[in-house]
C-alpha cells in the first residue's frame, strides 16, 4: 500500500506545479547568486565603511539615480541616438559592401584586407580626426559609431557571402542558373546567420563607439556624463550612468535578436538558444 | 585568353601602392593642411624623427598590453577550470559572468583612472578586463563541450581524472582556448590605449593623444602605426603558439579563418 | 532496340599538381542508352566520381568527347538531375520547398510543376513531411527528398554519385527499393556511382568496373536478373554468381 502512495504523490508534481518548479529549478541559482552578491557588497562598504568616492553600496546608487533621473535620462537619450543610427548607417553601408567585396576578388585583396588592418587599430586613435573633420557635434560621434560597427558588419559579411559549398554550386550550376537567380535562391539565404553574427557584434561596439566619441569631444551623452561624474568623484552616478550605458547596448542587441528570430527562423541558433 | 598579371597578394601590393601614391600627391597639389590629413611621406618624416620616444612609448604600452593579457591567462584559465568542473559554480557564477560581460567595460575606464591614478595600474586593470572575459568564456566552453564519445572512452579506461584532463580534456579544449586568446589578444592594445588616452603620462596613446591635441596629424599616424603593429606581434605570438600546441586542429590546415563573430573593438 | 544516348569517346582527366601531372580517368570508351540504369562500380579514389561529373559537364575532359543525345558536352549540363552523397537539401527551405527550388532556380512556373512535387515525394512517402525542415529529417529521409528534387523537372538523365554512402545499412536496403521504384516508373536513363558491390548488381541493368587510378573501364556486367529485385531475387544463386564474379576482380585489384 505505500508504494502505491508514494507514487500518488509524485504524480501530483505534474501539472500546475511542475511549470512553477521547472522555473525555480532553472532561473533560482543565478538570480540567488546576483542577490547575494549585490548583498555582499553593501554589507562589505557599510562594514568597512568604504567612503563613497572610492565604491559606492548599490543602494546609494540606486539612491542616485533616482534623485538625477531627468539628467540621466537626456544623457540616455542623446547616446542612444548615436548609438542607433550609427549602427543603422553602419548596416546599410556595410552589408550591400560585403557582397560586392565577396564576389570581386580585387575588392577582396584591397578592400578586405585594408578592413581587417585599419579594425586592429583602437578606435580612439583615430576619433580626434573625426572630431577634426567632422566637428564637434552629432556627426562625428555618428562616424565613429558608424567606424566601429562597421568592419565586424563587413568581415562578418563577407565570410557569409564568400562560402558556397561545392555541392551547391555543382547543383546551382546544373540547373543553369545565372549568377543573379543563384545569387537570391542560394547565396543570400546560406549567408545570413553569418551577416547576423557581423550585426550583432556590431551592436556589442556600438555603444562603445558612442562613448569614446563623447570622450573626445562632447558635451551630452552617458560616457561624457560618466567622464563629467568621476571628475566630481560621484562615483554612483558614474555606475549608474555605466549601468545605462549597458541597457541601451542590450536594447539594440535585443532588437537585432528579434530581427533575427523573424529573417531566420530555420537556423540552428534559434533552437538551441545558443 | 591573355594571363592576368595582376592576381594574388599582387593585387594588394599594387593597389596599396597606388593608394599611398595618389594620397601623396593629392595631398601636395591641393596643399591640404597636415591638420586635415597627414602625407605619407609626412608620416615617415616623422616616425624617423621621434623614433627613440615612439620607441619608448611603445615598451610601455606593450607592458600594459602584454602584462594585462597574461595576467588575465593566469587568472582566467584556472578559473575557468573551477567553474567549468563545478555544477554548483557553473550554475550560479557562470550566468553573472555573461551578463558582466554586457557591461561596456571601456566605459569604466575614467572610474579606475580615478581610483588609481596615472601610473600603469589603471591600464593593467583596463587591459585585464577586457581580456578576461573572452579568455575565461572561451575556455569554460572548450572545457565543457567534450564530446559524448570521448568523454565515455575516457571513462572505459579507467584512468584517473587528472590523466584524463592532461591527455583528454585539455588537448580538446585547447582550439576553443586559443580563439578566447586571440579575441583577446586583438583587445589588450585597445584597453592599454584608452587607460592611457583617459588618464596617463606615458605610453602610445598618451602620444596619440597629445599629438592630435597639437594637430601634429603626421606624428599622430605614425605612432598610429606602431600601435598597429604592436597589436599585431601578440596576436601573431598567440597565433604562432597556438601552430605550436594545436598543429593538429582543422583551423591550422588550411588558410581559412572561419567560424564566429570577427572584429570586436 | 539500341538507343545509345551518351558516349564517352577516349575521354581522360588529367589534374596538374605541385607534384606533377594527376592521371585521374585514363580515356575511355563507354556507351549508356536511353533509360539504362547503369552503375559505375570501383574502389575509392578510382575516378569513378570524376567520370560522373565530367558527364554532368562539371568536370571538363583533358582529351576526347563526351557527346548526351548527340550533343558535345562543352558546359555544365542543364537537362539534368544530380544527386550527392552530403546533404544539397537547403537549410532554409522546408522539403516541398527544395524540391521546387529546382523548378524556381530554372525560372520555371512554380504552380505547373507543384503537382508534380508533391506527388513524387508521396511516391518516396514523404506527404507528411511536405513542411518539414531537413534539420527536422533523418538521412534517408532527406535523401528520398533529394531524389525527388532531381526529377520534377523531368529530365532525361539522373546522376547520382554514391547518394546512399552516408547512410546506414537498413536505410540503405529501403532506398535502394525506393530508388528502382522511381526508375522504373519514369524510365530515365540513371547513372550510378557506387562502391558497394551488391548494391550495383541490385540496381543496374549494366556495372562498369571501374579500376583502381588512373581509371578504366575493365569490365562491363550486363545484370539479366528480373525487376523488380526483391528479397528472392537477391537471394537467388544467379544474384551471387554476378557479386561473385565481380568481386573476384576487386580481389584481383587487392581493394579486398
């Protein structure tokens, strides 16, 4: 008689219940972990009575944050505006590019390989110069955005484009299609999980972009907001603008995801959840 | 049909030739001032002329830059033992590790120039960061995708874990490692230049900086220049390492550098 | 009736090499008539697969002809369907989708031939998975899907180059069933590349022995057993006698 009463019990799990523990199984560590870091770390600065210009205690930033949040929220604004069409611009030129330099090899030696050599060199080097000739204004914050999406967009792009296996070409090539139709029915779909890698390591720069922009020469903006904070040692209001900062990159990698999810639902990545 | 001559690393020799030449005498017929773009040969003139402190700053940037990556092997590989090795670990550290690594670290740098001052401190830190996270996700991913079949042909040997890990886990793990090493690698320099750019005294983009703040664009090239290629010599140690340790893997047979996301500042 | 419908005529394949000059297909002579299901039977590496290609007008030849339906073969030949051994389903298409992609690629009118589609991937039973991806699909399944791709659009000739290798051995023996019923209810000429011995006598009217490299044509098997080929006839001692016969050549090669 027991077994059979134990068995009535586990049966119950199933059910209503099983969703709620199937989400507590999964998300309850990690969430647990961050508390308990977060907690660690007030109760570390109040204990050692760290002064509040060296770390501040994730309330105090909170606190902060609440009290400038118009502030912070302009400076927000104006980021993510450079940010956004930055990037935009930076796929618009990008993408079409990769596919001309994909299918030329001239382009490929020069283009190609003068991308790879100037997207080693730190951005920041060369920011002066767009301030130089672009002002001091939007505009140079843009192009420097634009700079840094754009040669993981075209690399990224043109891996996606250059790669056509064998098997395919022989079948393209026996079912005597031009360059254009094998272009569109083959090419074009085959490359698009590695063009969405390029994007979304573009959106991972992008907001970097903005913020070394904003460093050079800005007087609006989240990294100029942080510059101008650290310089009063107001250490909450840097990490919060810092905190901002990472909100508006993950926005636009979000929406890169979701663009994604809808241009290529059939990829590998969107079962897995890799 | 006539054979072309202009194919193959010819192409980028000519036309990179062409380029420098045309920029040259674009640059003199209009007079265009150095401030707007430098010459070419502008750019020479004035790498040979302040060689010894290039030079100089060169030592030191490689210092933060090299010094912050091994560092960050040092730590990271290790750690990335533990947590790839730890149930509990993985489930409760490896999750905020992601999602540290959203966080711009570039934007921190002010914070740590403030905490730390001018010396090489804050762009060890820099450097380090920026370092740390590919190297220590790259690793725990190598660690942990080890194949179903070898991972039950290590057990039907019935070899203790430790010689399972130096003959088995390790040389698996080793290609996915090395990609956290060059991601990484392509990173230092730009950690050590913005530390220095931020708040410094010395160094490359300490140079950069005050070079282009005085408009002197021809220097601020040249130096531009050095810093290129010292990222490209630890990038290249790394890569000639891994020829060395992974002769073996696919990526080292042909010429192909495929697979994953390219170019990240 | 004779209806020769391709010819080789000396035809050879040379590759240059850092270390010399490749011998691949020594030049050959060979005839296969219209509707023939004929096998090209050699150990790996022989050139066979070569062979298939230069049919196909993927591979030209060093020296000699290569003539389908009186025609030179100069170019890729487009009256044709082709089979590979990977996977050349798309991943972005479901199964009705790769079959049309055939028709679509040849800028032919989708809704004249989806009828067609549909009711051969039903005939390799297929109509449940008309709107499945092939990530979704076994292999024989997405390989019953690539052969239906090779034949909506009708042509006279099918190439297939060891389209059963990645297989494992039931789902060879189902395909290779599948594969007869598709020949014989279209009657195309069928070139076949194989390794596998009983294989090329199950499915073939004629086996060409192809030797080890350079290749050629060392033996020719007209198979005169009936068809369809079942269980009985694969068991019968005429069956054996032809798989014997054949393999005494290969043992002669020392391939086993």
């Amino acid at each position: 008689m027991e077994t059979i009463e134990i068995k009535n019990h586990q049966d119950k799990k199933h059910g209503i219940t099983s969703f709620f523990y199937k989400w507590m199984r999964e998300a309850y560590l990690p969430t647990l972990t961050m508390i308990f870091f977060f907690v660690l770390w007030e109760v570390l600065i109040r204990l050692l009575e760290v002064p509040r210009y060296i770390l501040p205690a994730p309330l105090a930033i909170f606190k902060e944050f609440g009290k400038n949040f118009p502030l912070i929220w302009s400076h927000t604004l104006v980021t993510a505006n450079e940010t956004f069409i930055g990037f935009a611009i930076a796929v618009v030129v990008g993408v079409p590019l990769s596919i001309c330099v994909a299918f030329s090899e001239t382009l490929r030696r020069t283009v190609y390989v003068g991308s790879v050599a100037l997207g080693m060199v730190p951005t920041i080097a060369f920011a002066p110069l767009f301030v130089v000739w672009f002002g001091f204004a939007f505009a140079s914050k843009m192009v420097v955005v634009f700079w840094v999406c754009f040669f993981p967009i075209l690399i990224n792009g043109i891996f996606g484009f250059i790669s056509l296996s064998d098997e395919l070409k022989y079948f393209s090539q026996s079912t005597g299609a031009n360059q254009i139709t094998t272009f569109w029915k083959i090419r074009l779909p085959a490359a698009l999980p590695q063009v969405f890698l390029g994007l979304k390591g573009g959106a991972i720069n992008a907001t970097i972009g903005a913020t070394i922009a904003e460093w050079i020469g800005g007087s609006a903006g989240l990294g100029y907001y942080i510059q101008v904070a650290t310089g009063d040692f107001n250490m909450r209001l840097a990490l919060a603008s810092i905190i901002m900062l990472t909100l508006v990159g993950l926005l636009l990698y979000f929406l890169v995801v979701l663009v994604e999810i809808k241009l290529i639902p059939w990829h590998e990545s969107q079962r897995d959840n890799v | 049909m006539k054979r072309k001559w202009l194919t193959g690393n010819r192409i980028t020799i000519f036309y990179g030739t062409l380029l420098i030449i045309i920029w040259e005498c674009w640059l003199r017929l209009f007079e265009i001032p150095v401030y707007l773009l430098p010459k070419p040969s502008g750019i020479v003139v004035k790498f040979i002329q302040h060689f010894p402190l290039i030079l100089e700053y060169t030592w030191i940037t490689g210092i933060e830059s090299f010094g912050g990556f091994f560092v960050s092997i040092a730590l990271g590989i290790p750690l990335s033992l533990f947590i790839a090795f730890s149930d509990f670990l993985r489930k409760t550290l490896y999750p905020s590790i992601v999602a540290l690594q959203l966080v711009p670290k570039i934007a921190l740098a002010p914070l740590f120039v403030t905490w730390f001052g001018f010396g090489m401190m804050p762009k060890f830190i820099i450097v380090f960061l920026l370092c740390f996270f590919p190297i220590l996700l790259n690793a725990i991913l190598g660690f942990t995708s080890l194949r179903q079949e070898l991972q039950n042909f290590a057990l039907s040997t019935g070899a203790d874990p430790l010689t399972v890990f130096w003959k088995v886990r390790l040389p698996a793990a080793l290609p996915q490692i090395f990609v956290g090493f060059k991601w990484a690698a392509v990173n230092a320099t730009v950690g050590a230049t913005i530390g220095e750019w931020i708040g410094g005294d010395a160094g490359l983009g300490y140079y950069i900086q005050i070079a282009s703040g005085d408009m002197k664009m021809d220097l601020a090239f040249a130096i531009i220049v050095m810093l290129a290629f010292l990222g490209l010599v630890l990038y290249f140690l790394v890569v000639v390492f891994e020829k060395i340790l992974t002769p073996w893997h696919v990526s080292q047979r042909s010429s192909v550098h495929g697979g994953g996301m390219v170019g990240m500042q | 009736m004779v209806d020769e419908f391709i010819r080789l005529e000396g035809a050879s394949k040379c590759y240059d090499s850092k270390k010399g000059p490749i011998n691949a297909v020594a030049p050959m002579d060979l005839s296969i008539n219209r509707g023939e299901f004929v096998s090209f039977l050699g150990p790996s590496g022989c050139g066979k697969s070569t062979m298939m290609m230069m049919i196909a007008g993927l591979l030209g030849c060093t020296e000699g002809s290569i003539h389908i339906d009186g025609e030179r073969v100069v170019k890729p030949q487009t009256n044709i369907g082709i089979v590979f051994q990977n996977l050349v389903l798309v991943d972005w298409r479901d199964v009705l989708g790769n079959v049309l992609l055939q028709v679509e690629m040849r800028k032919l009118k989708v809704k004249d031939y989806e009828t067609k589609a549909r009711e051969l991937l039903a005939s390799v039973g297929l109509e449940d998975f008309l709107n499945h991806h092939p990530y979704e699909l076994s292999g024989g399944m997405q390989q019953r899907a690539a052969f239906c791709r090779a034949l909506v659009h009708d042509p006279p000739l099918v190439l297939m180059d060891e389209p059963l290798g990645a297989l494992d051995a039931m789902t060879r023996e189902q395909l290779r069933k599948d594969l007869e019923k598709l020949w014989m209810a279209t009657g195309k000429t069928f070139v076949f590349v194989t390794h596998d011995i009983s294989e090329a006598v199950q499915l073939s009217d004629r086996v060409i022995i192809i030797s080890p490299r350079p290749g050629r044509v060392d033996a020719e098997f007209t198979i005169d057993l009936p068809r369809p080929r079942d269980f009985n006839v694969m068991q019968s001692d005429k069956f054996h006698h032809y798989v014997k016969e054949i393999s005494s050549i290969f043992m002669r090669y020392g391939v086993i």
